[in-house]
C-alpha cells in the first residue's frame, strides 16, 4: 500500500484508538466532571506518542546502524555496543510515557 493510505490508518490507530478506548470508562459515569475525560485522552496519546515515537526512534537507529556496517563490516563490534545504548535510551523514554499516563490513571 502507498504511503498516503497507510499514514492516515496509522495516525487513526495511534490516536483515536485508544482514546476511545480509555475515555469509555469515564463517560459511562456521568456524575464524574468533564475535567477526567481529558485526563484519559491525555493518557491515551501519551501512550500513543511515545509508541509512535519510539518505534519511529528505534528504525531509523538500526538502520543506520545496519548502514553502517554493510559499508564497513569490520566494524560490526564497533557499531554494535553505542546501537544499543541508544536503543535502550529511545526505550527508556517510552517507558517513561507510560509510567506518566499511569500516574495520570490515578487522577480519574
């Protein structure tokens, strides 16, 4: 599939998913105020961004990674080591999204 169709089904999966799925709770319960429902779509492209991000971070360390040592095989071991440094840095910060919308989870 082209780019232009598979960006928009992406964005839509990304988003409004979740949303969906985390602002349900909150409006079957009328009594609570408008100010959770923001808090849960809050969450849910927290949550969304740092998948989005992350995954985007991650493809295009390893391919240049991967780049890399096509033109140089020699240096595989010299690549290797810092590729996953960063991979583990690029994680930590997805990591830390969703440790934010948790906490967020508490205010509803």
């Amino acid at each position: 599939m082209s780019k232009r169709i598979v960006a928009p089904i992406a964005a839509l999966v990304t988003f409004l998913v979740p949303a969906i799925v985390l602002a349900a709770p909150a409006a079957e319960e009328a009594a609570k105020p408008a100010a959770n429902m923001g808090v849960a779509i809050a969450m849910a492209l927290a949550i969304g961004l740092a998948a989005l991000g992350g995954g985007l971070g991650q493809g295009r360390a390893i391919a240049a990674a991967l780049e890399g040592i096509c033109r140089n095989p020699n240096s595989s071991s010299a690549v290797f080591t810092p590729m996953l440094i960063g991979l583990a840095f690029i994680e930590s910060l997805v990591i830390f999204a969703f440790l934010i919308s948790f906490l967020l989870n508490g205010r509803l």
